[in-house]
C-alpha cells in the first residue's frame, strides 16, 4: 500500500511556529484527512501524524523517490 506524506515548511527557514500553534495545526491536519468524501467518519487511528521541529536548518526530504536538491538561485 502506498502513503502520501505531507510536509508543511515556512518560506522563512529560521521561523517556527510556536508549540501550541502547531498542535493546533496538526489537529486541524487530522480533522480535515478523517473526514471522507461520503459523509462518513475515518478512524483517526488509521492516520499517521507526526509533528516535527528541528533546531537549525534542515534539509526534509520525501524518502525513497528522492531525485535531486536543487536551489533555484
């Protein structure tokens, strides 16, 4: 089974979001992929989420279909 990965990364790379904030936002992530298209409710435990910080500036990548980083500049 494949899985869709997510990542929500600020334009600013020295800005985060403050702790609560982005539990705010995770739980919004989690109402928003429960819910299906028919009306019906999907089990959030069938969602995986995970909330990431880093202390510096860190390169995200999607896994194993990684190609190349490139810097438009």
């Amino acid at each position: 089974m494949s899985e869709s990965v997510l990542s929500v990364i600020p334009a600013d790379p020295h800005w985060q979001p403050a702790p609560d904030a982005g539990k705010h936002a995770a739980a919004l992530v989690l109402e928003l992929v429960s819910a299906s298209t028919d009306g019906t409710e999907a089990d959030p435990d069938d969602v995986e989420l995970d909330v990431d910080r880093h202390d510096a500036i860190a390169a995200v990548d999607c896994g194993q279909n990684l190609m190349r980083i490139g810097c438009p500049h």
